[in-house]
C-alpha cells in the first residue's frame, strides 16, 4: 500500500541557506500526524513543496503516490491546504464566503457547502459577515474551505497557533472527525501539548534535518529500549538523570502515607507529595513503575491512578533533541 504522503531525500535552499537538509518521511493513510519543530526549522518550507508552490531543490515528494513536481495538477486535486496566518475575505457572510470558493472550485451543487458547514459546526452562523468572527470560527471557515473539493489529505499549517482553549479543542474534535471520515491529515506545531493528544505518528524537523519520525508508540518503545541499553551498560554507576522517571500517582488516604510507604519500594529516588499527588522518581522506567504499585498495593495504600508526570510526546521531544532547542 502506498503512503498518503512520501517525502523522499528533500533539499531546499534559499540561496546560500540550506533550508532543508535530506528530510525524508512517510505519512501513513488515515493517519493524523505531527509535524514538530522550532521556529524556523523548515516546516512551512517542506509543506509549501507539498503542496506544490515550491521546487524543491533535490530530492522527491508525492502525495497518494503521484510525484508534486511531475503532476502538480492532480496533487491539488487530491490536496486541501490551509497555509498559516492566511488572508480570508472580511466582508462577505459565511455562506458567500463557501459558495464562491465552490464556484471557483468547480464543485458542484448548494448541498456541498450545507454538508462542509455541518461538518466545521458553522450552520448556525451562515448569515454572519466574515469580519466578525472569533478567531476560532475563522479557522473553522478556513478548515471549511479546503474541504470543499473532498480532498483525501490535508495539510494544515500550524492549525491551532492563534487560538484559545476551548477553539483548539473544537479544532481536535473536528481533526478526528475529518480522520473518522478516511481523510490523512498533516498539520504542523511548535507546541507538543497542542498535538500529544491527537497525533497517532510524528516527525520533529531541527534545523532542517529531521531528528526522528514514525508512530508515536514506536519511538517510545525505541527510547524505552535506548534507556534500558544504557542502563545495563552502565550498571555499576548510578543511573544518569536523563535516564530517571517521574510519575504522579493519586493513592487513598493520606498522601504523606503513601509517601513513606513509596520510598521503601525498589528504585525509589525522590517522593515529594504536591496537590494531593505524590511525585516519585524512579531510578528506571516501566518495570519500576509497576513495582512501586506492587509495593504501595502490599503495603494497603490504595493507589487510583498513575501517569507520567510529562506525556509520551514530551519526553520524546526532550529526549530526541536533547536540549538543543533555541
Ligand atoms: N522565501 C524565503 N527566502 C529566504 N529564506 C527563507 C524564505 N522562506 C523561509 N526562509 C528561511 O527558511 C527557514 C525555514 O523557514 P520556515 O518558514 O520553513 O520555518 P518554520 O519551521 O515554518 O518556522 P515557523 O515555526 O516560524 O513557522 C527560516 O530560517 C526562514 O527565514
Ligand atoms: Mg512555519
């Protein structure tokens, strides 16, 4: 099966200024996938070659399967593109807005924009004046647009930058409902917790080179291993601190308890009780994790809940770039 997307070796340069350098990944269909990275890393770059307004300068990119620079045409066809800050007509009503861009589109029929203002949650609004929209009802409009024309994958620059809480949760729940329909998506960020609960893969770009990239469970599981390596090599010292976990875990009963029961369980490095919750960093990573359970469990203390204290796409983040963010 090919992949929605397939970025092959890229290059770009603006003159001198090595913008992209041999970044190379795949998107999976169905797929809602996570572009990370500093500003200025190369991602708006990489996403304008997809979306077929840049050569690029080396390398291949295609889009369910057909190559961007050898059929820009049916790449458009297959391709909704939200570009970042774009400009949207002000003085038109939300309708207008969708029926012209159908026209110009080619799409046909009024029940096209009746099912895209269903879907983005604008029915109700139809009659307002673009120009008074929140922010966050601009974007849905926007969103809105591009899925005019049904494309199979879309590709959203940085969707959620300017949006308040409650509009970036909205922006989520329509980013699974567009994935619950079949469609690929790729959208860009420079902040993980924006992305950690609705990504099912990721690649995080650094200076134009790609750092890591593929499913978020399986760059766990490869760190998970990495770490475990290390610490079998380095047995007869004390485990590095990049090594150690911190978990949060809510028990029964008094929290200063489970705190004194915690530090006599294996591995146990630091237990600090904060809101309730105890912290406790372990020497190590899930078999600990599962013991200091066993231990609290055994020694009567009821434990409700244990989660890491950063999520799995933080601690990726912070692993594979190593502090070298700027
Ligand atoms: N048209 C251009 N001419 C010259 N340099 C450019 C051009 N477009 C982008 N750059 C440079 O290329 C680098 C990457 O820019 P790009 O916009 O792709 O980064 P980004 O990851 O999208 O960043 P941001 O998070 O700020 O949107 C930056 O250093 C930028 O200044
Ligand atoms: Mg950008």
């Amino acid at each position: 099966m090919t992949a929605a997307i397939r970025v092959r070796h890229l290059w770009h340069r603006f003159g001198a200024f090595e913008v992209l350098r041999d970044v190379s990944f795949e998107v999976g269909r169905g797929e809602i996938f996570g572009f990370i990275g500093p500003n200025g890393a190369g991602k708006t770059t990489t996403i304008r070659v997809m979306a077929t307004l840049l050569e690029p300068t080396a390398g291949r990119v295609e889009i369910e399967g057909v190559d961007v620079t050898l059929d820009p045409d049916s790449v458009r066809r297959a391709l909704g593109y939200m570009p970042d800050h774009a400009g949207i007509y002000e003085r038109v009503t939300v309708r207008e807005y969708l029926e012209f861009f159908a026209d110009a589109y080619g799409v046909k029929g009024a029940s096209v924009v009746d099912a895209v203002l269903e879907l983005t949650d604008l029915g109700r609004i139809t009659d307002k004046v673009v120009a008074t929209m929140s922010k966050g009802q601009k974007q849905r409009l926007q969103l809105a647009r591009i899925l005019l024309h049904d494309p199979s994958v879309l590709i959203l620059d940085e969707p959620a930058s300017d949006l308040d809480p409650r509009a970036r949760i909205e922006m989520r729940n329509l980013l699974m409902e567009l994935r619950s329909l079949g469609k690929t998506i790729l959208l860009s960020s420079h902040i993980l917790t924006e992305l950690s609960d609705v990504c099912t893969s990721v690649a995080i770009l650094e200076r134009g080179q790609i750092v890591v990239a593929g499913p978020i469970a399986d760059i766990a599981a490869r760190f998970e291993a990495q770490r475990a390596g290390v610490a079998v090599g380095a047995a007869h010292t004390e485990a590095a601190p990049r090594d150690r976990r911190r978990v949060k875990l809510r028990t029964l009963g008094a929290p200063e308890a489970a705190a004194d029961a915690s530090r006599a369980a294996a591995g146990v490095v630091d237990v600090e009780v904060s809101g309730g919750l105890l912290l406790v960093t372990l020497a190590g990573g899930d078999a600990l994790v599962a013991g200091l359970v066993e231990h609290l469990v055994r020694s009567g203390v009821g434990v409700v809940g244990v989660e890491q204290e950063r999520n799995e796409l933080e601690r990726i983040f912070l692993e594979a770039t190593k502090g070298d963010m700027h």
